[in-house]
DNA sequence: GAATTAATGTGTTAATTTTACACATTAATT
DNA sequence: AATTAATGTGTAAAATTAACACATTAATTC
C-alpha cells in the first residue's frame, strides 16, 4: 500500500480522539424511548396506547414514550416511562430494537429505542383512567402516528417469536390463573389454535408451574384448578440455557 | 379521578408538543454506531478490532464506531462505518443492541448502537493491512477498551443463537466452498463438535446447496466437492417463516 | 506403482419430540 | 335428576434428531 493510499486510509478511519472532540461539539441526536406495553384482557391481546396531540398526527394513537435524559442509563429511562404511565415497576421490560431513519419524526431527528413490557390489565386499572390512554385490541392497531405502526409490527414479532422460547406470558395473567386462560394467552399471542391435551402437556413437562390446591371461583362452568408460576425454578434454568437476554 | 389528580396526570404524562420543544432544545445526546465485524479464517472465529488511541484505553483494542450524523439514518451509518474499515457493502449487517448506561464512554454521553456483519476475510485482505486494525481469534478476545467486552459478548451469544436459525455462516465462506468448511465454520461459531453426517443430511435437507459440480483442489488429502448457498432459494424460504428480521 | 494414509461420502436404527385424536369426569345449570 | 359445557387424562402415529460403521477416493509414502 502506498503512502498516499495510507494518508487516505487515515483520514477515513476516525480515531477516538477525533469521537471525543465531537461528542463535546453539536454532534448530537435526541434520543428517545418508546414501549410497547402489552396487556391481556378478555381473551384478547391488547397494547397501551396514548392520544398524539402533535398537529400532523391528530386524533391518531401512538406508544408511550419520551426523550432520555442526558443523565439517565437508557434502559433507567425506559422504566422511569413505564412507570409514569402505568405506574408499575416490577415487570419484564426488554429492549426490542432502536429506529434512526432520519425523517421518522416531524419534530426533528429523534432515534428511538424501543422497549417491550408485558403486564397484567386487571392489577393496573386505575392508571389508565386517563382519557388519552386506552387499550387496544392488536387486532385493530392500524395507522399509529409517526412511525409507530412499524414499531408496534416489529414488537408484536419479536413477542410471537420470544414467546415460544420463553414462558414470558406469566407475566400478562394474574399471579393465580388456569391452565385454560394460559392457553386462551397463547392463542391470542400466536393468533393460532392450539390442541388442549398437548399444550397442558408441554407446560407441565416444562416444570414451571405450582398447583396450588385451589379452584377457579365464580366460573360458569366446572371450575379448572389454579396454578402459580414459579419463577424460581425459571430463573435458575435460564441460566443453564444458551441466549443472551432471558 | 379528582381534578388534581388529573392535572398531576397531565404533567406527568408528556405531551408530544413538549417533546417537540425539547428536541430543539440542548436535550440531545451523541449516538454512536459501534460494529462488530465477524471474519473466518484459519478455521477460527475472528473478530476485526481497532487500536484504540484514547489515552485511557492506550493499547487496548475496541469495536469499529463512530458517530451517527444528524443526516444519516442508522442504518446507513452503520454501513458507512463498515464501508470505511473494510471497503465493504453487500453483506449481511444486523443491528444487534444499543447500549446507553451514562458513563460507558469516557469521553461522555455517548450512547451506541450495535451492528454485527459477516464477512469473508479471505476476500477482504487489503483492507486490514492497516496496522491499527487486526483479526483477533474471537478465544483471545478480552478486556476491550469502553464496554465494547460487553458488546462484543453479546453479539457473539446472538450469532451462536441466529446461526442455528438461519443459514447466515455462507457469508464467512468464499463463494465456494466444501461441507467440511462449513462444518468447520460451525463448530467454531458454536465452540462444539458436530456429527459429520448429521451435518451434511441437514443441510442437504435444507436445500439450501447448490453443486457446482467442483472439486476443492491444492488440499493434501482426498478432495471434497465444492458448493454454492443458493441465495435466492432462502430468500423465498425466509418469507414463510415467521420472525422479524431475517 | 503398490501400499499406506487420511480424508470424503453414504444409510440405518434407536431415541426423542411433536402431533393427532377420544372419552370419562366434574360441577354448574336447567 | 337430567343436561350441559367445561376440565382432565393417555396412547398411537409421525416427524425429527441423535448415534453410529464401513466403503471410497486420491494424495502420500515407500
């Protein structure tokens, strides 16, 4: 390689030192996060979504975000937002993916790091009395604001995809709950039906479940004994598994 | 819900319009693409780091990055920096993670999204003659400058978990190349031992081999016949599978 | 060039996992 | 007491994965 070529290879090559004058310079982006929060309500799958008020989008919903603060961890900012919408704390919340298009907003350039959170609707009814939040049917999730629909789409993948690798959906029923209202989760998840017999099977083969000796109660129908899940067990066998995020 | 509640609610909740003057406002912080660059060569998995010049990491090594422009989408940035260290366009690049606790980046707030690409070194050689940059042996990969041992551990743990999804090692290899090879590359990639003929019956299942009808030549044993990835044929296939990001 | 060596190339069987499928049981309702 | 609609269970077939051994080829050695 000649001389020239390595000047030019130099030049092209941006050293730290050069990163470190222009993180200090206006070289910077806003920075936002947006959660995909996923509940689970009569039989159907639902997500949280907020009223934009922002001109261009009127009247359209969006997920609930904000920007990250320049001294909050990103994954500390993602649940300051979850919490200040729903006012939960303790739930599974995993980064998803991170949308940089340049034009995705109208306000400016704002990359947006997306978060997935799944909680139980029933135990979080009083936060979303709000007018301008609202539960909707995945169903009918169709022209969010932004691009917000491209988000939700790849959540709700990513959901389908994690959920049959991991038991994550514990985390949308009530700490009590039958093995039929699992599996009525699972189909709304997977949009799919499944066969009874072999989904009691593959979760009591899993081992994660505690039968706690108690019946459904107020059911219109032979009432299904009710389980826990234990994280316990799940925790320690993560650990023996291959991945990276569990 | 009292009206103070309601106007709690109200301030707690950020509307869009106020993020819109936030992001012209200073409450921007500096985005960072950061690459990780898989390469296999001498039948080991190897990663390209760079030298890194900042005086608090002096000598240590660290990922490809640089900063995201204002006018660039992420992806695009991610590609731009991959062009700039090896010449490179047309491969397989994925964005992996993005990393943003306050105090990774010395130089301060830089939050960094992750990219991993495949590459063939073989095909590539020119470009590292460079001597801040060098394949490392992904065995001897430790204590990289930031938390980039962090990030590369993380991409290395989704590739071992993606390769067994999808058929992404072809990117490693010439264009031509033995079962053997392939073998070899998996093996490295997973860190375990295969079963020769189980190997080859999946993969001829798979149908993703096309026989070109070669022989490798120059090895000093009993050669082995060379294939092509029929590209176009997983092309089709990816689109009936389910996932997000194929 | 014959013998040796070290790799390639192939098929079958067992084990495991997944799928398909039917009937007895229970408790609420009529 | 009879009916209804759900829960709860087991087995057989099918598909997938895992284990395993020997003939073949060409380069190398003698």
């Amino acid at each position: 390689m000649s001389a020239e070529a390595n000047m030019e290879k130099a030049k092209s090559i941006k050293t730290l030192t050069a990163i470190q004058s222009e993180v200090e310079s206006s070289n910077k982006i806003a920075l936002s996060v947006d959660c995909v929060i996923f509940g689970f309500d009569e039989n159907k799958l639902k997500v949280l979504l907020i009223r934009s008020d922002l001109k261009k989008y009127l009247g359209k919903w969006s997920l609930l975000g904000d920007l990250v603060r320049p001294d909050e961890d990103l994954d500390t900012s993602a649940y300051r937002i979850l919490k200040q919408r729903t006012g939960l704390n303790d739930v599974y919340l995993e980064q998803v993916h991170t949308f940089g298009t340049v034009n995705r907003h109208p306000a400016g350039r704002v990359v947006t790091v997306t978060y997935c959170s799944l909680i139980n609707v029933q135990h979080h009814k009083l936060n979303i009395l709000d007018n301008e939040l609202h539960w909707h049917d995945i169903k009918n999730v169709t022209d969010l604001a932004f691009d917000h629909q491209q988000i939700f789409d790849n959540c709700y993948q990513r959901l389908q995809k994690r959920i049959q690798e991991h038991p994550l959906g514990f985390n949308l029923l009530p700490k009590k709950f039958s093995l039929r209202e699992l599996q009525n989760l699972y189909e709304a998840i997977l949009d799919t039906k499944m066969d009874r017999r072999n989904f009691r099977k593959k979760f009591f083969s899993m081992d994660f479940l505690i039968d706690i000796d108690e019946m459904e109660q107020d059911v219109p129908h032979r009432p299904g004994k009710l389980y826990k899940f234990n994280y316990e067990k799940y925790e320690k066998k993560k650990k023996k598994w291959i991945g990276i995020d569990f």
